[in-house]
C-alpha cells in the first residue's frame, strides 16, 4: 500500500458516498468500518446492521457513526484495567466530527437552537452554521463523556489528551465553518486555512 486515504462518508447510512476508505493514489476502495455490509473481518455488534438502522437511521441516534465511535472509546476506558502499570492506555480517536456532510442527530439542532436563545443569540443566518454548531456541540459533550469515564477509572490525573486537525476550518457555504479572527480557510495558505483550531 502507496496512497493516502479520504474520510468523507455519510454519518447515516456509512454508504458509499462514502464509506471506508478510498486509496487516492491506488484508486482502490478500502473498508476500515466494522459497522457496515461490506467489512470483512471479525464479528459486528449488530447496531448498524439493525432493522431500525437499516429502514430509517436517522430516527434512530444509535445509528448515528459517531456515535459508535464514542462508545467504542467510552467502553475501551471502561474495560482497561488499570492494575498493570506496565500496560498503559493509549486511545486514538479520531472524531470525523466536524467535517462535510454536516449530519448530527436532530436533537442537537435543538439543543443548539436553545444554548444560542438562552445567551440571547437570534438564529442562525444558514442552516449549515446550525449544523455545523450542533456537530461541534455533540463532540464536546463526546469528549466530556470520555473525559468523564477517564475521571471515574481514576486515569485523568496521568492523562495527555491532544487536540488535532489536519487544516483550518472551511470557510464555503458547505463546510461553514469560521475563523475569525484569522483570514481564509480551508484550502489557503492565510492562517485561517493552516493553523488548527484545536
């Protein structure tokens, strides 16, 4: 294997626009997602694989991929035991959150809706800024939960937790993000486009 792999999939569905991986330089499809029809390895949790998930997922907020994610990571603290000093954690999760498509469980739009209301925001001015904070939303409140499950298997206090990103936020109507006060995004060479809102 030469290439580089893309990320962009659908959160629902995990379908092909998009699912696995694409090797952009082999042009070859890889399936790294154990939740979906076409992996072919080990044993699947049945969640993706649901009639509620195949028939209407995003009814459905199991269905939702980065929820998978989270509780995956959630149950891998879990289940760490803590009584091997040799045997440290090291956890990668690599949230797809914040990234095209803007999807996130319609419960967030709400809750978004009431967080910018009760600081006395008014709406938002496009449907992809609400998005776009609703999914910001629900990785905080993934990163507290594992932030939470650290605390209560006494592992914070010798916890590294790194933030990453690999550009800038896109500043197009799709991607809809801003960075303010820096110039550009996504796809420039201004700081708004190379340094990392992490």
């Amino acid at each position: 294997w030469v290439g580089y792999f893309q990320h962009f999939n659908d959160y629902w569905r995990k379908t092909w626009g998009w699912i696995g991986d694409i090797d952009n330089c082999l042009n070859s499809f890889v399936d790294l997602f154990m939740h979906n029809a076409t992996y072919r390895g080990g044993v699947r949790d049945g969640v993706s694989m649901s009639p509620e998930c195949l028939s209407d997922p995003k009814s459905h907020e199991a269905c939702y991929e980065e929820q998978l994610f989270r509780q995956r990571a959630v149950s891998v603290v879990r289940e760490h035991d803590t009584s091997v000093a040799e045997a440290p954690l090291f956890l990668f999760y690599a949230f797809h959150l914040v990234h095209t498509p803007l999807e996130v469980p319609s419960r967030y739009l709400q809750r978004i809706d009431d967080l910018v209301a009760a600081a006395g925001g008014g709406e938002f001015d496009s449907a992809n800024r609400r998005l776009y904070a609703a999914m910001t939303l629900y990785m905080d409140e993934a990163v507290g939960e594992l932030v939470e499950s650290l605390k209560a298997k006494a592992m914070w206090e010798d916890t590294l937790l790194i933030f990453s990103a690999d550009n800038g936020g896109p500043i197009y109507e799709d991607g809809s993000a801003n960075n303010h006060p820096l110039k550009g995004g996504k796809y420039s060479d201004w700081e708004g486009g190379v340094r990392l809102s992490a």
